[in-house]
C-alpha cells in the first residue's frame, strides 16, 4: 500500500513540478516535430512581409 503525505497549509495538493512539466510536454514535442521546422521560418517570413507593408508601417509611425 502506497500513502502520500502533504505538506500542511496546501489545498490543492498538486506538486508545481509536475504540473510544470504537464504544460511543457505539449511545446515540447511539436518542437520535436517536422511541422515546426517547416512553420518556424515561414512565421518569420510572414511576420517581416507584413511589417514591410504600407499598412503595417503607417500603423508603426502612428505608435511612436
């Protein structure tokens, strides 16, 4: 028989290790994954294309 004991003043019980490495699991393997070799770059790309539009930088020298 298998007893777990808690540290007095924790409600929910839950280690924030192992919630940590339940929220990193899901990055982790799509960064394992081909799809996001192939994403990576093409978000750059996009992102610079669409910083590089009149639109986009209109809407910069309005923020500044």
């Amino acid at each position: 028989m298998t007893t777990a004991t808690f540290q007095p003043g924790t409600d929910n019980h839950a280690s924030t290790d192992a919630l940590h490495a339940v929220t990193e699991f899901p990055v982790a393997w799509f960064e394992a994954t081909p799809a996001y070799l192939v994403l990576r770059p093409v978000a750059a790309f996009l992102r610079e294309w669409v910083a590089a539009t009149p639109a986009a930088i209109v809407l910069g020298l309005l923020k500044h």
